[in-house]
C-alpha cells in the first residue's frame, strides 16, 4: 500500500490534482458538482478551484444549463492553452513532433528526416535538441503560456530509472548498449538553447505510449475502465506494453509487456536471444514475409517491401499468404494465452499490421483462445484491432505528458498576474495562430 502523504501540503497538491482531473475528464462543472464528484467539502474545493484558476489551467465559463433545480451556478472548465506539452516520436528515418495543451488542441506539429548513422547516438540526440528548439519556439509564442516538458516515445527498451537519467537500448540504431538519451539531449539543449535545458524531459518505449493512447480511446466504449490492457504489436518489430489501473507498468528493467521474446515453441528455432521459439520468430516482419513467399523480395528490397506484397496478397486472397497469416494467429493465440494466464488482462488490443490483419489472424487466434473460453468464457478476452494505426505512439507520449501534469497541478506556477493571465487568454487561447505545419511528412 502506498505511503499516506506527509504533510498537507501533499493532501493539498493531491486534492488539486482531483479537481483538475475531473474537470479535464468529464468538462465544464460547477463547484457544487466538483464537491459532490470528488468528496470534496465545498469550502475547501473552493480554495482549490481558486489555487488552479491562479495558476491558469482553471478558468470560469458559463452558468450551468438552465432547467435543474436550484439558481444556475457558474461553471469551471479547463483552461486552453495554459500548459502546452511537447511530444517526440523517434523513428529510423523521422521526428515527427506536437506540441498540445491538456485538452489535447495541437498547437504546432512538424515531421522532419534525419539521419543517424549506426553506433553513434550523438547525432540523434542533436536532430531530438534542434526539433525541441523547434517545437518549443511555438509554444512560447503562445501568450501566456506554460511549457511543461516533453515526451520522447523511443523503440527498443527504456530504462527510466537508470542512475544518469532514461537510458535507450535500440537494436535499430546499432546500439551496443545503453544509452544516456536523454542526458545527451539535455546537454544539446544546454548547448544551443540554456532556456530550455532545464525542461522535464521524459523517454517511454513508443509501443508502451501505444498502449496507453489505445487504452484511452476504449474507455468510451467500455462501461467502466478496465483494470488491465495487454497491447501487442508488429511492424519493423514485435513490441507491446501493459497498462495496469491506467498507467503503464514498466517492469523491473523498462521491457514488462514486450511479447517478442514470448517463447511460444519449446522446440522451435534458435533466437538472437539466446532462446528457442520466440513470438517474433513466428509473427515478426522477416518470419511472416518469409511464410507467405516472399523471403526473395526481401533479401532484394527489405522487409518493409515484402510486407507491402504481402498485405497486397492478403487483400487479393492468396492462399499461400492467407495461411501464413492463419498459422501466425494461432502462434498469437498462443502468446495471448499466456499473457492473460498471467495477468488476468480485461483486454487485448492489437497494434501495428496485427491490427491492419486481424481479419486473416482471427481464425488462429480464436482456435487457439476457443479451449479456455469453453472453461470460462470471461477469462480469456477477445483480441481486438487498435484504433489508433500509426499515430498510437504520438498520442499515447500527449497522453502521458497530460497525465504528469493532472497528477501534480501545483508543479505549474501561478500565471504573472490574474489580469495579464485573462488578457493572454483572449488574445492568444483558441485561436490557431500559432498553429503551424512544416516538413515532408
Ligand atoms: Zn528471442
């Protein structure tokens, strides 16, 4: 069980944080109905509404909807524009970069190539620095505004907890070991930008950030949150990630959640790992290119190449690629299996070309989940196709970054003053200006 908090000042940054987080989840609200959600009495929900209206995330809109009982009371809402957070998905060849506030509004938004040759991290930590610059250059053209931090969603595992900052392992960018990302970015930023150097910087697998993002585009759909999400999926690699009561567990060493190295086959073929049978042995993107027939245009063009034939295949019924994708959803079965023998996980959402295939991977999987369904219908869930394609990690790196802010609204200053604050507001808030598109996509 958690520790109780400290002192009142910790009551306080948690009871903040309730306020906003209802306000940020369910919209406008009167006091009397923040009172009433949270458990909050009313004369200390109104110190607090006053504490976040101070600081500039809260701000006082319309009456409430006339036809209730009772006089209309004034109601609060999230602020626009207050707290802007910056996210970065890194990719092989590409940054792609949004800056958004709480509510989600993108204000800025930018795709840019690099390059980055094998072995050496430090000309990706300078591309990261220069699209932060960048990216928070059109934050700060908003009045009034509040840069929080960033989120950098990272292939391969992250260590957050590794003593010089959040270390990145990627096997993509030929990485022999850990490296100190995100110090290295700080230093670029010390560097080029001092004003920036100090802003939280946070590093999160991307598949792990995919997760939460689906997490959060099911609740609509689902009658209450469900306590866990296990999310696999498959494109340049086999990844995943969990979300237990909300949030992404990590693990011990930042790698909980990836089934790659799930062994789905006892006796199946050797692993780079050092195991036998691995999922990725069998769902990756070489493995599954190679079932279907095409291991000769990959070896000539590469993988991503042969799976562009592939789903090609698929969509004009080849049997020879409809197979490979039925044997694959069984070796998936398997592997869900096991994930929910484990963790009793509420749901299973695919990602990457699982999601796009799930109409050629349903049989296996389904053959394979049919056995324990037949003993206990609820605890096996059926895997279901991500919403999010492509654009799962970015939001899932907004998310997150929004999530930090919720949990702690103290960590926000109060804005320069209450007149300058609603000036900022009218001028700036809403409006679009600093929205701004640029790079190749
Ligand atoms: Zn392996």
């Amino acid at each position: 069980m958690p520790a109780p908090p400290a002192d009142s000042a910790a009551v306080r940054r948690l009871n903040l944080s309730r306020a906003l987080r209802h306000l940020a989840d369910h919209g406008p609200r009167s006091r009397s109905e923040l009172s009433a959600a949270t458990g909050l009495a009313h004369g200390s929900l109104t110190a607090l509404t006053a504490d976040l209206i101070d600081r500039g995330l809260v701000r006082e809109a319309g009456l409430t909807p006339a036809g209730g009982r009772g006089r209309p009371r004034r109601q609060l809402e999230l602020a626009p524009g207050r707290v802007l957070t910056l996210a970065v998905r890194i990719t092989r060849r590409r940054l792609q970069v949004t800056v958004a506030d709480l509510a989600g509004r993108p204000r800025h938004r930018a795709t840019l190539p690099h390059r980055t040759p094998q072995g050496d991290p430090r000309p990706l930590a300078r591309a990261v620095a220069d699209a932060l610059r960048e990216a928070g250059a059109a934050a700060l053209a908003v009045p009034g505004a509040h840069l929080w931090g960033a989120v950098m969603a990272m292939p391969g595992p992250v260590d957050a907890h590794a003593t010089d900052g959040a270390t990145a392992f990627s096997t993509d960018f030929g990485w022999p070991g850990p490296v100190p990302l995100t110090a290295l970015v700080r230093a670029e930023l010390l560097r080029t930008e001092p004003a920036l150097a100090g802003l939280p910087l946070a590093l999160v697998n991307d598949a792990n950030l995919a997760a939460l993002a689906e997490y959060r585009a099911l609740l609509p759909h689902r009658a209450a949150p469900p306590r866990s999400l296990a999310y696999l999926k498959a494109d340049i690699g086999v990844g995943g990630g969990l979300v237990l009561d909300g949030r992404i567990h990590t693990g011990g060493h930042g790698v909980a959640g990836e089934p790659g190295h799930m062994p789905v086959a006892f006796d199946g073929p050797p692993c780079a790992c050092g195991a036998r049978g691995c999922l990725a042995l069998y769902v990756g993107p070489e493995a599954l290119a190679d079932a279907a027939g095409f291991a000769g245009l990959r070896a000539a063009e590469g993988a991503d190449a042969a799976l562009v034939a592939l789903g090609a295949a698929l969509a004009a019924g080849e049997p020879r690629a409809v197979d490979a994708l039925d044997t694959a959803g069984e070796v998936l079965g398997a592997a869900v299996l096991a994930v929910t023998s484990l963790l009793d996980a509420d749901e299973v959402v695919l990602g990457g070309y699982l999601a796009d295939w799930h109409p050629w991977l349903e049989r296996g999987l389904t053959a394979r989940l049919s056995g324990r369904r037949a003993l206990s219908d609820r605890l096996v869930p059926a895997p279901v196709p991500g919403v999010l394609g492509a654009d799962a990690a970015l939001a899932g790196a907004l998310t997150y970054a929004r999530d930090t802010v919720l949990d702690d609204p103290a960590s926000v200053p109060v804005a320069v003053s209450a007149a300058s604050a609603s000036a900022a507001s009218a001028s700036g808030s809403g409006s679009g200006a600093s929205t701004s598109d640029s790079g190749s996509g």
